[in-house]
C-alpha cells in the first residue's frame, strides 16, 4: 500500500485509506477555530458512513444486472465508506470535544426513515441519471472544500474523496448510457429526474447532517432560526469556492444536447446553480 507521507498527497491515487492519512501532520491551529469547517467536515462524515443504506435499496433495485451490483457494493459502498470514516477521523482530531456518535446516531435514525426504496426514480435508466447529479453534488462540494479549506492535510482530504466522486460519476454515467440504448426514455424524461433530484438536494441529506452537527455541538443553546442563519452562511461561504461549470457540465451529460443548444443553456444553469447554493 502506497504511504501517504506528505501532507498533500499525490491525489491520483486510489490506494488510500484511514490507516495512511497522516492525522498527525494536521495543524490544528489552522482549523480548530474555524466553525464553518468543523460543520461541514461533520455533515459529510455522517451522509458518507450512512452509505449503506442506499446501497442495499439500490442493489435491490438492480437485481437483474449483477455487473452493477457487484460494483456497487465491492467498491462504490467501500469508498463511500472510506470517506466518512476519514473525516469521522479528522473531525475527532481536531474537535474531540464533539460528541460525534451522539450526533450521528441522531441523524441516523432520522435518516434512515427518509431514505427508502420509494425515493428511487421509475426506471433503472433513470435512476441511474439520479446518481449522476448526486455524484456531481459531492464531486463538485468536495472540489470547493478542498480550496476553502485552510488546513493542508484536510485539503488533500478533500482533493481525494473528490477523484473517487468523479470516478463514481463516470460509472454511473457509462451504466445509463447502456440503458440509453437499450431503451431511450428521451430527453424530457431524463430531465425530469435531473429536475427531481436537483430540487431533492435542498432540503435533504445534507440539512439532515448539519441539524444534528448543530444540535449536539450548540446543545441547549440550539434553535431553528440560528441554524436557518448557519446554513446560509455556509451556503454563502461554499458559493465563493463552488466549481459552477463543473457542475453544469455533469449534471447536464446525461442530455446528450448538441454543443450550440449546451452552449444556450449555460447562463441560464448558472443562474439556477447559485440559486441552489443560497
């Protein structure tokens, strides 16, 4: 297994995990202090680590396709895995004072009860552009939090998770692109489930996180409308680093549009990308 002995790590390696993250080359002087980064080093470690649970709807799901569901479960659930244990990991360096199973066990309960089968989109092609715009969203945040963050060792954290993101994405991509062939469901419908999963991505996973994060770090102190005011600001904060045309490019490959209309709808997506990161 290849040492991880810089802070920086090559990031074009896939042969990494907990036990060569040099935990103790993180400056925690750097980062300690930085709430914004405990928040979303937290939240990410808690959707990563509940992978389990949509992989075993999605391997349900892709039942007559064992291709599929031997990738997903010997390395898309694996990696996934990784990540959160990674940044479980970090956030317990540098913040031990979070109680991080607390939180998690909170968040857990609650979001095992949202994440069922019934989320899944009607056809496994299109399902299949679902996880292409959930792996643009965690490709595209872990891209803005490798820049934002301040900490080096965190910083190469992040630049990893990132390529193993873009590869999930191109997995996916190629799986739906096999079922575009078998049976086109046409560009309105594969809209639609951009569109749905798009306006999903608001209002789940990732709140589900933070208010658990939140809860369990303010305590006693914790309210809705201080939470409503952190959100924003970490919304605010992931705008400035956010890679937006990176996120247009993926989200909108499975349209398979010809490179004049792709070209005409790139202000208008640009538009709409910053409005889902208020």
């Amino acid at each position: 297994m290849s040492e991880m002995t810089e802070v920086t790590p090559d990031l074009s390696s896939s042969d990494w995990s907990l036990d060569n993250v040099p935990l103790h080359a993180v400056d925690c002087e750097l980062v300690r202090d930085n709430e914004d980064l405990f928040y979303m080093v937290a939240a990410a470690s808690f959707i990563e680590i509940a992978a389990d649970l949509y992989t075993r709807n999605l391997i349900e799901y892709y039942s007559d396709a064992p291709e599929i569901q031997e990738w997903l479960e010997t390395k898309w659930q694996h990696e996934e895995l990784r990540h959160g244990y990674v940044l479980k990991a970090y956030t317990q360096h540098v913040w031990p004072e979070f109680d991080w199973e607390r939180a998690y066990q909170g968040f857990f309960t609650e979001y095992s009860a949202m994440c069922t089968a019934d989320e899944l989109e009607p056809t496994q092609g299109l399902e299949m552009v679902a996880r292409c715009v959930v792996e643009t969203g965690t490709a595209t945040f872990y891209t803005a939090l490798a820049s934002q963050a301040t900490e080096p060792v965190l910083s190469g954290i992040a630049g990893r998770i990132r390529a193993d993101e873009v590869n999930h994405y191109k997995h996916f991509f190629q799986y739906f692109r096999q079922y575009r062939e078998a049976q086109d469901p046409g560009r309105w419908k594969v809209l639609g489930a951009l569109k749905r999963r798009i306006l999903e991505a608001r209002s789940s996973d990732a709140d589900c996180a933070l208010w658990h994060v939140y809860q369990v770090h303010k305590g006693s102190e914790a309210n809705r409308e201080e939470f409503k005011l952190l959100c924003r600001r970490l919304a605010k904060e992931l705008r400035r680093h956010y890679p937006v045309s990176m996120a247009i490019k993926m989200v909108t490959r499975p349209l398979n549009l010809p490179a004049v209309v792709n070209r005409m709808v790139m202000a208008p997506l640009t538009r709409a990308s910053n409005w889902l990161l208020r």
